[in-house]
C-alpha cells in the first residue's frame, strides 16, 4: 500500500461504521486488523453530557485499534478530553506522545467550528486529546457534534 492509498484509507475511516460492514469495507481497501495501522476515531454523538463523566460513544462511530472503546468527556461548555486507550506511549517529557489528531465540527447548521489544543500521553498507555468548540460568529464556546481521528 503507497502512502497516498493509507491517506485516502484514514480518511475513510471517520466515514465507517465500526463492525462487520466496515471492517470488510476495511478489507476492499486493503486494510486489515492485521496491519500496521495504530490509531482510533469517534463521534461525539451527546455534546451536552454531565460535566465530567466519560461518555461511551455509540459503537457504531467508535473504534480503536486496540478493541478498547474511546471516551469523550466534557469538562465545561464547548471543551471535551477524549481518551484514546491503550495508545499512548511517552516520547518525550511532559507526557509528549507522537501521532496526529484531527477534529471536525459535525454540521448542524450551527455557526460552530471545533479545534485540537493538544494531545498526550500523561496516563500511559491511553491518548487524551483536548478539543474545544466554539461559535464562529460570536467567539463563545458552545457545545457540539464533533468527529475525531487519532493516527500514528
């Protein structure tokens, strides 16, 4: 598989569903569990949840590499941690950990844009990444859908 192949592949991946369905649509592409692919996604399908309690996304929108369910807590209006378990490794001090997080405002209609503040790896072997949301026309954080990726 050429790199441009595994870009496109990645990109897929916030697209399928977790299960049978999407891993045979894994298979077509040429991706297996067997390959060397490390990394996770989720949809934050409850964006106004209970202020800090880690919610299981729906499985269907939730995968990660290691078979582990990812989490995505909401700490204040508009700011979330998902945890990525069992992908974390330190590289660095501080809890550094290599890799790269994507997020994407789940379209609603809304004026509302996500963003990455960072990610690491303070709780090893899992991978939080902060995320914050806010509106585009005011500046004011607000709650949201959202997608999220995880590679390494």
């Amino acid at each position: 598989m050429n790199r441009r192949t595994l870009k496109i592949a990645v990109a897929l991946l916030v697209l399928i569903p977790a299960g049978a369905w999407g891993a045979g649509i894994l298979t077509k592409i040429g991706l297996s569990a067997h390959h060397a692919f490390k990394g996770g996604y989720v949809w934050n399908d409850n964006p106004s949840g209970t202020l800090g309690m880690p919610l299981t996304p729906n499985p269907s929108w939730n995968w990660n590499v290691s078979g582990a369910q990812n989490t995505v807590t909401r700490f204040t209006t508009g700011y979330y941690e998902i945890t990525f378990p069992n992908l974390g490794v330190r590289t660095g001090a501080g809890g550094t950990v290599g890799g790269n997080v994507q997020v994407g405002n789940y379209y609603t209609g809304a004026p509302v844009s996500c963003s990455v503040l960072g990610w690491n790896s303070y709780s090893p072997p899992d991978v939080t990444a902060d995320i914050v949301c806010f509106n585009t026309m005011t500046g004011a954080l607000t709650d949201s859908y959202f997608t999220a990726l995880i590679t390494f």
